[in-house]
C-alpha cells in the first residue's frame, strides 16, 4: 500500500527497500530465546523466504520501478574481524547468495537491485572495513539487475574491483559520504565517478549517496546538510552528461 501512495503521488522513479533474508537471520534469531521455534538459524532463514517473497512478489505488482534488497551485513563479510554466523566465509555467503535468490526467483519486477553497505553509523563513522575484494566474485552469483555500492570513503578500495562484476549488471555508484559535515563539491563527485569509468561503460553507472541519510533513535541528519548533499549530487551528473553524454 505504502508503494502504491508513492507512485500515485510523484511522476519520478520510485524505489521500495526490502531486508534480505541473511540480515534478519542474523539480527532476529537468538541463540537464547529463539531456539523453541527454531532450533537452528538455517531453519529460521528458510522460514523467511516465502515471507519475503511473497513481499517482492506484491511490490512487483505494484508498478514500483525498483525493488531493493538492502544486505549490510553480508557485505560486512569483507573485514576479517567480523566473524561468520555459519562458520565458515565460504558457507555464509553460499548461504546469503541462495537465499536473495530464492526470494527473487520468478519475479517480473523492472529492476532487480541489492544493496551492500559499511553498517554506517553516521558521524561515527562506518563499523566495517577492507575492500570488496573477499565477496565481489559472489555478487556475480546473485540474480539481480544491480548493485548498489559505497564508494565515498578510503576503506572502500578501489573502483576498479567494479571491472570485477559481470557485464549485464547495473551500477549505482556511492558517490557522496553521508557520514561527516563534509561538504562532497560536484568537482569532487565527478572525480570520482570519472575514476569509475575507466573500469565500466558510463552507461551502466548511476549515482548515489552512500547509505546513511535517514535519522533513527541514535542521532539526527539535519535535513539541510542532506538537501545540500543531494544538490551537489544532482549538479555532478549534470557536469557528466555534458561532458560524457
């Protein structure tokens, strides 16, 4: 219903985020209150995919352009301190990637995305590190229509693991930090997304913050550094289609 009132009231793309069902495996079971219902984790992840696939499925529906799997936690993977929840790297994300998979699979929805972000915790900053380089080869086993990744801060490695993905998937491209006062310049931006170019065609790449933006009970964004963020934004890919076109 919340996607129908979106499309009814704007005539821009829309967007719907839904959690993968690794994250709310990892978030929502517990080893000490959880195991009555569900003796293991493995069997309350399988107990999640019909759940969300019959989500993806009504958004489908809906008319809503993009639907977005947000998987932070799966994308945590790349810094080594952070332990597996299935023992092991390699199980974890054939875990991860067989689940989003199976909460996908038959949807006739016209974008498919998923979103791998930093566990950002806004002015204090992003809680994992190291480059994509440890899950990159499994994004290419998900069937999506794009990833959307965070580039904006050093930790993140090069953009040029981006060469990496396979050809038919599309880029939307973390281009703007959201997590410091730091005003990113539109120079700026399009440096970093011309970076970015010399690694994919232009034609795959869009433009986006990294993930952060919305308040919760932790700490406030003020709105105005947002609306500013989002500007400048705006005002790079207007300096790229002029000069790439």
């Amino acid at each position: 219903e919340e996607a129908k009132f979106l499309i009814e009231h704007t005539n821009r793309a829309t967007k719907v985020c839904v959690p993968s069902p690794y994250i709310l495996a990892k978030r929502l079971w517990d080893p000490d209150l959880s195991t009555k219902a569900y003796p293991t984790r493995e069997l309350f992840i399988d107990d999640l995919v019909p759940i969300i696939h019959q989500e993806i499925v009504a958004l489908s529906k809906s008319g809503v352009d993009v639907i977005q799997i947000d998987e932070p936690d799966m994308t945590s993977l790349l810094d080594p301190k952070n332990p597996p929840l299935y023992g092991s790297l390699e199980r974890d994300l054939d875990i991860a990637v067989a689940k989003i998979n199976e909460v996908v699979s038959g949807v006739n929805a016209p974008r498919i995305a998923m979103h791998g972000c930093r566990l950002n915790s806004l002015t204090r900053g992003w809680v994992w590190e190291g480059g994509y380089e440890r899950v990159i080869s499994t994004f290419n086993k998900i069937n999506v229509d794009q990833f959307v990744l965070e580039f904006s801060i050093p930790v993140a490695g090069s953009v040029s693991i981006l060469k990496q993905l396979r050809d038919d998937v599309l880029i939307g491209l973390g281009s703007v930090d959201p997590r410091t006062e730091v005003l990113d310049t539109p120079e700026t931006i399009v440096v970093r997304v011309e970076e970015a170019m010399r690694y994919v065609d232009k034609e795959r790449l869009s433009l986006n913050p990294d993930c952060g933006f919305a308040p919760d009970i932790r700490h406030q964004v003020p709105l105005d550094e947002c609306f500013a963020k989002m500007k400048n934004l705006a005002k790079a890919s207007e300096i790229l289609r002029n000069k790439h076109g």
